[in-house]
C-alpha cells in the first residue's frame, strides 16, 4: 500500500460517505473507514482499510489489511480485523470481503482461522504478441464473417451513434463477470460508464450482426508497449458463435499491427468460459494470483 494507491482509491469514492439500504433490506452506497496501528515510538505497523463504491455488490464491505512482519503473530492484524468487521457491522453490511496474495500461506492460514472463506481465485496472464501464431485458431474469424458477423474498430465511427448500444451491451454482459455486481441500480452512469470505456486511449473492436451490436473487446494501453483486455462481452442471443474468440483474435491483429509486444488479462476461476477462450489463444498464467475471501459478519436478529 502507497500513498499513490490511496490517492487513486481516493479518486473512485467520493469523500463523503452516503449509505442506505435497498428495498431489500441490503445496504448499499458508498463509504470508508480507515485504521492504523503504531508502535510506542508512533511508528506505523498494520494499516487497514475498508470501502465499498456504487459497484460494489450489495450487502458487501471490500477490505485491505496489512501488517508489518515484525509485528505478525502479536495480534495485531487481529485486532484491525475486528475493528473492520465492528465497523461493518455498524454500517449494516452482511459480508466482508477481501483479497489475499495466493501464494501467502501464511496470510491465507490467518484469514481462514478467522472466519473467512475463499468464493474464487483470480490470476492474471498474458500472450506474447511477437510469438503469437495465428494459425493455431485456424478461420475462426472468416466462419463467424459467413454467420454474418463483422468487425469494426472504434476509431473508425462515431463514438455518439454507438454510445448507448454498447452501454446496454455492457449493463448484459457485467452479470457474466463474478467481480462485478449486476444490480442495475449500482452501475455507472449511460455517460459515466461510456466516457470509461470509450476513452481516447482505449481501443475498442466491436462486433456486429448487420446494424445491431453484438459483442465488443475493450484495450487500453499499459507502459512498456503492453495491451490491458480490460472487457470482453457478446450478446446472449449470439453466444455459442465463437464471437467472443474472433473478438480476442481481431484484437491480438490489431495489436501487433500497432506494435505492442504482449496482452494481459485477469481471469475468474468462476467465469469458465472466458477462461477456455483465453486457453485456446495461448494465455499463460503469471505468478502474483489472489484468493478472494468473504465473511458473514451481520449480527442475527432474534
């Protein structure tokens, strides 16, 4: 955790904290806490840290804790972990939720002793552009073009006529990634989510079925000549297509042409499908995963 961290964390939740609960009885909106513990020379050893944003699945509090390795096994990350779920609690969530370093057995043995169970992992992999063979997929995107589905590049239409189709697109899909919380009610803005996807920088294949809109990929441009593939989504009327495939195949073409040297991706264990299509294009996984954890941490009523 740095400074810069926090300051971007900063940027995505607005300053004043504004919850309540839905007609569900969920609790819902957009707050923070945040805690450190210190030494007797006022030294700081753990840090904690909880929010959630207008995205964040309802019900659900997202953490960090983190502690100093000196001041392990001293109780320390114990007591900042309850002071989290205390507050938790006094806010009117239902779970805690946080991410744990897979390789940390350590951290995961804490975390699981206390309570926590692991719902998925998620790791991250990437494709060597240079290396890439595209013959190992064959025609893949010549048979989706005889169904009659073609692609186009953003950079190539007018952002405006496209804008709303591909946020409905979006609202769809977002239920396909388990990261993502699909209550419409928490989702970004028509203009808020299309100014995100849509930026200058990014790059954009879309997918489409004559007028109709049917799948898009999103880019956006990392340091060191690196491609994030930060969205992939079809339409569920057209899956089972191998649009999805062609859309990653169009955009690795469109990559190298413009000179990148690798893609990277994030992968759910709960999100299968995505997984075999990045499987088939030759993804390999890096080291530094996680465990996302949860909690139940709401007192019963009687």
């Amino acid at each position: 955790m740095s400074a810069a961290n926090l300051q971007e964390e900063d940027k995505r939740i607005p300053l004043k904290d504004n919850t309540l609960l839905n007609e569900s009885n969920l609790f819902i909106g957009f707050c923070r806490n945040r805690i450190v513990a210190i030494d007797d020379d006022q030294n700081i050893i753990g840090y904690a840290s909880s929010w959630r944003a207008p995205w964040t699945e309802s019900g659900v509090i997202c953490s960090t804790l983190i502690v100093s390795p000196k001041y392990r096994d001293k109780r320390v990350g114990k007591e900042l972990l309850n002071h989290l779920e205390c507050w938790g609690r006094e806010m009117k969530a239902d779970f805690l939720i946080s991410e744990v370093p897979d390789h940390l057995n350590d951290s995961v043995s804490f975390i699981e002793m206390n309570g926590y169970k692991k719902e998925r992992h998620v790791w991250q992999s990437t494709l060597d552009l240079p290396t890439f063979d595209e013959k190992i997929n064959g025609s893949i995107i010549e048979e989706v073009n005889i169904r009659g589905i073609t692609f186009a590049s953003l950079s190539e239409m007018d952002v405006k006529t496209v804008k709303t189709p591909l946020y409905k697109l979006f609202k769809q899909t977002v239920k396909d990634n388990p990261a993502m919380n699909d209550d419409e009610n928490s989702l970004p803005s028509l203009e808020d989510g299309s100014n995100e996807f849509l930026a200058n920088s990014n790059i954009a294949i879309i997918a489409f079925s004559e007028s109709r809109i049917v799948g898009m990929t999103i880019l956006i441009p990392k340091a060191d000549g690196e491609l994030y593939n930060e969205w992939t989504g079809v339409d569920k009327e057209f899956r089972g297509q191998k649009i999805s495939l062609a859309l990653k195949l169009k955009s690795i073409q469109t990559a190298k042409a413009s000179r990148y040297n690798k893609k990277c991706t994030d992968n759910d264990s709960l999100n299968k499908a995505m997984i075999s299509v990045n499987q088939k294009l030759g993804y390999i996984s890096v080291p530094g995963g996680h465990f996302v954890v949860s909690k139940y941490i709401k007192v019963k009523s009687d």
